[in-house]
C-alpha cells in the first residue's frame, strides 16, 4: 500500500508526504483541500476531497463549535463595516451553501477555483454582504461566462485558476441510452474525448457524483461501446418544468474497454 504521496498545490509539486502530514499541513492552511494527492493506483491525480483515505481525516478538521461570523451571514446595515472588497471591486467575502451546509468565508477567486474543480456547482447558493438572500451561483453576474471571459482577459496572472480539460474534445453526436440499476432513459451525445463525454440525458434528477452505465450508439464514426460513467457536472436550469426535461452533464469515464480507449485517443487527435 503507498506510503507517500506527492502532491499539487498553486501547479507546484511537493512531497512526498504521508497522509497524516498531508492533513497537518491542510490544518496549518500550507495546503488547500481543494489541492491534488497523485495515488499511484489509480494512476492519476485526484482531489483531496475525493480520496477517501484523506477526505475523512480532512473532514475531522471541521470545528465543532458554530462560527463566530455567523450573523455576518445576514445583510448589515450600511453603517456597519462591510467586507473587504477585491482590487476589482468585487466582494471578496463570500459563503456557499450546499444543502443545509454554510462554508466560508472564501476569496471570488477560490469560489471560481472550486467551480472549475467541481468542489462546488453553479446549483449551489452563494452570498455576500450586498445581498438581501442567498442565491444560486448560476443567476449571479459575477459567475456568468461574460464575467468570467473579461477577468481572465483582464489578469493574465489568473489564467492557472480557470479550468484546463485534461482531454481534447470533439464534437459527437451519438445517441445514449442511460441506466442507474434501476430506470432507463435516453439521451444524447454532444462531444466526446478520451476521458469523457458532454451528453444531454432526459433525466433531471440525476446530481453530480452519481455513477451510471450508458451505452453509446454508433454516430459521427464511433463504433457503440459501453462505459461506467461519473457524474462530474450539470447544467443549472431556472424553469425546471418536469423530471424527464433534457439536462446537460459532464460524464467521466470511469470503466472503458482498452479497446474503446485506444479508439477514442486516436479519434479525438484527429477529430
């Protein structure tokens, strides 16, 4: 069993370091939990957060008294002091709230850093001082891609923070059909690389970090096969009329024949 484990903080390596050490240091805030460990495995690099043997242990870290900025959490009175603001003069307090969870405060550019790496997703609530309530961070400006576009374009020096695909994307457009063990339903093929596929499914209760099987029809030149997909992402949609109204996510391949890897790698590099 691997011992050491070298790990990504800022696109710098480090290590190796043993999993206890690793925590440590997450305490002393040397390192983020939104860093990367390389489990050799699996053969790649995988969030903290997502390794189970250092998430548990990262998640002791949670205090177990509430936080004494708590009734920062409601708006105050323009008398009183508001939170520092960025050179941008965006906020640069902000909370999320996942569920009945609050986490904060963070930077606006951790809140894009976790986006991109899938700690949190644009169906999430998110506040600042200059809200009267939460809102989810799909209908914020701040996070809208026009915001996005002109930040990167306007600081150079953020360009690390915004997402890097590990795999080339093309456009496919192949039919799906989908199961979760339990119910079947259609979907669609929007693009495909080694590493996953952007597929439309008519199902929108499906949330990211479900693992399902699709099948995939033969279309644009791929022949069908077969992959255990995870759900990384999903499209946020205001007006959800109904469970089976088509949705957008982003699927990882988790299980591929080798023979349908070496065809995808080779497809995507001339695609």
């Amino acid at each position: 069993m691997q011992e050491k484990f070298y790990v990504s903080h800022s696109s710098q390596q480090m290590g190796p370091y043993s999993i206890d050490e690793i925590v440590h240091f997450v305490a002393e805030s040397t390192l983020s939990p939104l860093d990367y460990i390389y489990v050799e495995e699996n053969n790649d690099w995988i969030l903290f957060l997502d390794y189970p043997q250092l998430s548990e242990k990262i998640k002791s870290l949670k205090p177990k008294a509430p936080p004494k900025q708590q009734e920062h959490i409601t708006p105050q009175p323009e008398s009183q002091p508001q939170p520092e603001q960025s050179k941008d003069s965006r906020p640069n307090e902000w909370f999320i709230l996942k569920g009945d969870n609050k986490f904060g405060p963070f930077a606006y550019i951790d809140v894009i850093k976790m986006l991109q790496q899938g700690a949190v997703f644009e169906f999430d609530f998110a506040w600042h001082a200059a809200l009267d309530t939460w809102m989810r961070i799909a209908e914020l400006p701040d996070f809208g891609k026009e915001e996005l576009k002109k930040l990167k374009d306007s600081m150079p020096e953020l360009s690390d923070v915004f997402f890097r695909r590990r795999f080339r994307r093309v456009a496919y457009g192949g039919t799906i059909l989908v199961h979760d063990n339990k119910k079947v339903w259609k979907g669609k093929a929007l693009e495909i690389s080694e590493g996953g596929a952007g597929v439309v499914m008519e199902n929108a209760m499906i949330l990211p970090g479900q693992e399902l099987y699709l099948h995939f029809k033969p279309g644009d030149g791929v022949p069908p096969f077969n992959a255990v997909c995870q759900v990384v992402s999903k499209e946020f949609v205001s007006d959800l009329r109904h469970r089976n109204m088509p949705i957008r996510y982003g699927m990882k391949f988790k299980s591929l024949s080798d023979e349908t890897q070496k065809f995808l790698k080779s497809f995507t590099k001339a695609g």
